[in-house]
C-alpha cells in the first residue's frame, strides 16, 4: 500500500527545508507523533492533514480523505475503506476544468518595454475571453538570449521593473506564467514567473545548457527545488525548457501530484528539432503519467531561429494540441486545433530562412531594405526570392555587375528573375573599375601570372560597389554565399562575402537546388536555366565551380560527415569517399576559418553551423 503520510512529510520536509525536528519545533507536531508518521505506523491526523496541506499549498480535502483512507487500511474496515475511496474518487471528478491558452510569441531581444507590454495585453485579452492561465515562453520579457546585457545591473533592474508592472496591470481573474532573469540573494536564475493572485512567485531552472548555442552557465546560477501551484483544485508543476530533458528533474516535479507539467521553452530550431523534442517529452509523459504543455518561443534572433510549434500532449503521449511553426500566435487549449499540415523539409527550412531574415531586418531598424549583388546564379537568386518574401518586393535592390567574362545567359536570367518579381533593377558594368585597378597594380605585379588575385579584383569591386549603395541607400547588403562554400574558402574576402546578413550560410549548396525547385512551386520566379546550368563564379573564362571541386553532392556529404558529425578523415573514407578528395576537402575546412571569422552572421538551420556554436581555432596545426 501507498503510505500517504509519509509521502506528504517527505514533501514538507523537501517544501519548508526543515528536518523533523524543526519540523515538530515550528508547527507544534508532537515528536513521538512525528515519530510514527515517518515509521509508517500511524496516518495523520485530521488536524496535521490539514496543516501539512496548508504547507503544501493543496486541497486540504485530498490530503484528509487519502490519510483517512490509509487509516482504515490500517484498521482493516473495509467499509471504510470504500467509504474513503468513493470520497477520493469523487474528490478527482469535482476538480472544475481550467481553461490555459498559449502565447507563442516573438519578442525582441533587450526591448522591455514593448516585451512587457505585449505580455499585458495578451493577458487582457485572454481574461477577457475565460482563460484561467496563459502561459508564455522561456524569458519572454527579456528575449533569448540577451548575452552579457545580463552582466550588466541596469538591466536587471529593468526586469525588476518591468515584472512588477506586469503584475500590477494584468486581470486578478487570471494567472499568467513568463520568462525572465530573477535576481536573488545575488544569484541570477533563469526563471519562470507565476503571477497569480497579484502575488509573484518564481521556479528557477535547473538543467543550464552549456553546449551548441547555448552558453547559459556564463551567466545563470542553477535552481535546485521543484514549484507546483494550484488553480482551482488541479495541481500544475512548472519547468524551463532544458529542465525536461533530464528524467529526475521531471519525476521529481511529478512526485507532487500534478495533473500537468507546462514546460516553458526558447528552443531553436535545427532540422528534425520538432521531432526530437516529441520524443523527449514523450518518456516524461510516460515515465510520469501526466499532461504535458510545451510552449516554445518564435522568431530569428541574429543567427538563432525559433520554430514556435508549441503543443499540448495528454497522459497517454498523444499530442492533443499543436500550434503552426514560424508564426505568432495565442491558442487555447480547450479550444478545437486545426491540424497541422505535414511540410517537406524544402518548405520547413524555406520558412526558417525567411522569418530569419525578416527578423534580422526589422528588429535592428537599422535599415529601410535590402541590395542584392545579382549574378545570374544559383545563390543570388535564390538569396532575392527570400528577401522578397521576407520584407516586400518594394524594399528591394537588385544590382547586376557584370564584366569581361559575365555570360550572355547571366545578364539575360538576372533580367528576368527581377522582372517577374518586380524587383528596382540595375546594371552596373565594372569593367573600367576592374581595368584601373589592373593599370594601377601592373608595375608591382610585373613578372607575375595572373591568378585569382585578378580574380578576386573582380569581386571586391562588386563588393565595394554593393556596400557604397548600401550606406547611401540605407539598404543591408545580403551576401549570398553558401555554407559548402563558406566551407572550404571558395569566396572572396572583401568581395562577394561582403555585407550584413548571410541567408544562405548555413545552406549547402545542394539544398540551394531543391530550396530553389521548391520555392517555384510556390511561384515561378527563378528562370528554369539558373537552376539547370553548371554553377559558376564567372571571374574566369570558360570557369565553373568544378574546376576547382568535388561535384557538389560529393563535396557536401564530405562536408556534413567532417563538420557536422565530426568524424575523422580515415572514417569518412572508409565510406566510400577518395582519400586524397577528402584530405584535401578537410584541410580546405580548417584553413579557411580565418575567413568565416570575418564573415557576415546567418541563420543556423543544421545541427552544426558556422558562427555562434563553432569556436575552432584559427591558428592550427591539427590534422583531421
């Protein structure tokens, strides 16, 4: 038999932090009572029931009717046995449903004030419609992650300030959970806030991610106590994210009774990062046999994206409610869902990539638009049907520079990709630039063949030409190189890598291809022929990609073995791949971190992107 009492002394020993001593001390428990509470030989009194639910926070009838229940056990009445069982169970069909609604949303990192505002207003909005909960994402108020704005006091502050503000202003019919710092006895935790009764609690997460993107031990102290509330007689546990993907933390939580565990998240996206947290929160569920809320934040935040994809799931591991990707947007759960319509993975990252660019944009309000160095080619092309469906045709620059050896099928196609978009078109010829620039270098280049120092001459016009209409303009130059590129240092410095945001840095060159097929399903605006032709750089006559690499489906699955799964050159032959090829390709990698050092941030979509998460060093002599 289940001994009740002694579960609820563990969970006052574990609420008040008191040994049983101190225990007897403070509420006036008689020790030899005590005594026999925790030796299993006695149940609890009515009176301490009462007393233990107080402490607990929960129905003090519970607590009566399942120690009354124990007693009889004891007894061996039978009668009173079904009695209390009958009590128990009437007990569980009385408990009044409650209404939670979610508030996926997308705040912007650092701005308090709207963030706060945006957190009011919603909860206006949902008291107004019944809701008796809501819940936002991990560190709502703040935006994820704001860095080192953490180390600085003012800015705690300004949380402080803020949250008393939330307090003060939202409906007292409603309860509302939220993301933010919380600052306590000179620690700062990574906290979720419960206002409830215009009182303000905080749980403070436990499991700090260290790893990838995540740097939260630099700034975050580590909680180390479970919180569970109430509202109208169900109890409701509370977790931060990476608190769910550690088993004794959830079981802990669940230890306490709960019908349900909302979990609040900034989780970023990576391909098949939905899945996994399915799966994840799939064993808790099971494991602990309770309801689950998953409520993820969404929006690009420099080279972070957040998918949304918020859900509900019952105790049976079956999602019951499922929030759209890449949206904001509020939902209740005792509401009907629309279900979610299954995406390719073309569509999925084609998404990513347009919120991250749109975000990156507009949040900054640095800009009024975009310019676009457009080539002909593949990237570019691609790279202006993202802006385009990120801020609007209008707000959009198209520049084609072409020289000696720019092809007739460039010009033609560039032309016509920005006419059917309807996109601000020029042509800029670089051909006298480029020729300066050759006259001027000619006396120290006297004696010496010409390589891809000329080469580069060509892109670093452009690239000067693109940043000069830029700054007058106030348009962001989009770079448009991609990551099997950015990978093995096929881009030149200070030429095309030029600019402010790179959609495609984390793309390999082969789902450029099928990013692009899919995008014309939508509508056809890249000319059949940029997807078709042989790519490339166009800097030298007759020249394309190859001459220089691997077929791209060769180079890129090299590439995702070295990069992205980490393996060594002897175990990326031994499946299949030429060993010098793969020498070659790595070492391609390593030496060319200098230049990804210095290039223009972009969205991660992989589970290993060239930017925040990758700190190898640029200075090296390791052989792969």
């Amino acid at each position: 038999m289940t001994n009740k009492t002694k579960d609820y002394l563990t969970k006052v020993r574990k609420k008040t932090g008191f040994s049983d001593y101190k225990i007897s001390q403070e509420y006036g428990i008689n020790q030899s009572n005590l005594s026999k509470y925790k030796s299993g030989k006695s149940s609890l009194s009515e009176t301490h029931a009462w007393l233990f639910a107080d402490i607990l926070n929960i129905n003090p009838a519970e607590v009566v009717a399942n120690t009354k229940l124990e007693h009889a056990k004891m007894k061996g009445d039978k009668l009173k046995v079904i009695f209390w069982q009958e009590q128990i169970e009437n007990l569980s069909n009385i408990s009044e449903s409650i209404k939670i609604d979610i508030a996926q949303i997308n705040p912007i990192v650092g701005d308090l004030n709207n963030n706060a505002q945006q957190i009011i207003d919603l909860s206006i909005e949902a008291a107004q419609q019944g809701a008796d909960l809501l819940v936002f994402p991990e560190l709502a108020l703040t935006g994820y992650l704001p860095e080192d704005l953490l180390l600085r006091a003012g800015f705690i502050q300004q949380v402080e300030e803020k949250v008393d503000l939330i307090k003060n202003s939202i409906p007292e019919t409603m309860a509302i959970v939220f993301g933010a710092p919380h600052k306590n006895q000179g620690n700062l935790y990574n906290a979720a806030y419960l206002i409830q009764d215009q009182e303000v609690q905080t749980y403070h997460k436990q499991q700090l991610p260290n790893y990838s993107v995540f740097d939260e031990k630099r700034y975050f102290s580590a909680g180390s106590k479970p919180f569970v509330f109430t509202i109208k007689g169900q109890r409701i546990g509370l977790l931060v994210c990476a608190d769910i993907w550690n088993a004794d933390i959830v079981s802990e939580t669940a230890r306490y009774g709960v019908s349900t565990i909302v979990s609040i998240n900034a989780s970023p996206f990576h391909i098949d990062k939905h899945q996994q947290r399915l799966d994840e929160v799939k064993k808790r569920v099971l494991e602990n046999q309770v309801g689950f809320i998953y409520v993820n934040l969404v929006g690009g935040q420099d080279e972070i994206i957040f998918d949304g994809g918020s859900f509900a799931m019952n105790s049976k591991a079956q999602v019951t409610h499922q929030l759209p990707f890449f949206k904001v947007t509020t939902s209740s759960l005792s509401a009907p869902c629309e279900p979610i319509k299954a995406v390719s993975i073309e569509e999925t990252i084609y998404d990513a990539l347009v919120l991250a660019t749109k975000d990156y944009i507009e949040k900054n309000g640095v800009f009024n638009g975009v310019v676009i160095g457009l080539s002909g080619g593949i990237d570019s092309a691609l790279t202006l049907a993202i802006a385009a469906d990120a801020i609007g045709n209008e707000n959009i620059k198209a520049i084609m520079m072409p020289y000696t050896y720019t092809s007739n099928m460039s010009l033609e196609d560039a032309k016509a990709q920005a006419s059917t978009m309807n996109i601000d078109y020029q042509e800029i010829s670089i051909h006298p630039m480029v020729e300066s620039f050759n006259s001027q270098l000619s006396e120290l280049f006297s004696g010496l063949q010409a390589d891809t120092t000329e080469e580069n001459l060509q892109a670093r016009v452009r690239g000067t030409l693109l940043m000069a209409v830029s700054n007058k303009l106030g348009k962001i130059v989009l770079t448009t190189g991609n990551k099997s590129e950015m990978a093995v240092g096929y881009a030149t410095l200070y030429g095309d890598m030029s600019g402010g945001f790179a959609p495609l840095k984390d793309v390999s060159k082969t789902m450029v291809y099928r990013l692009a097929k899919y995008r014309n399903t939508q509508s056809y605006i890249i000319p059949g022929r940029v997807i078709d032709r042989e790519p490339s750089a166009e800097l030298a006559p007759n020249q394309t990609d190859q001459d220089s690499l691997p077929p791209y489906d060769e180079l890129d699955a090299i590439l995702e073995l070295f990069i992205e799964k980490r393996l060594a050159v002897k175990d990326i032959v031994k499946q299949g791949f030429n060993q010098k090829t793969v020498e070659r390709i790595s070492q391609l990698v390593l030496n060319n971190e200098y230049k990804r050092r210095q290039s223009a941030p972009g969205p991660k979509i992989s589970k290993n992107a060239f930017g925040k998460e990758r700190r190898y060093p640029m200075t090296s002599k390791f052989k792969p």
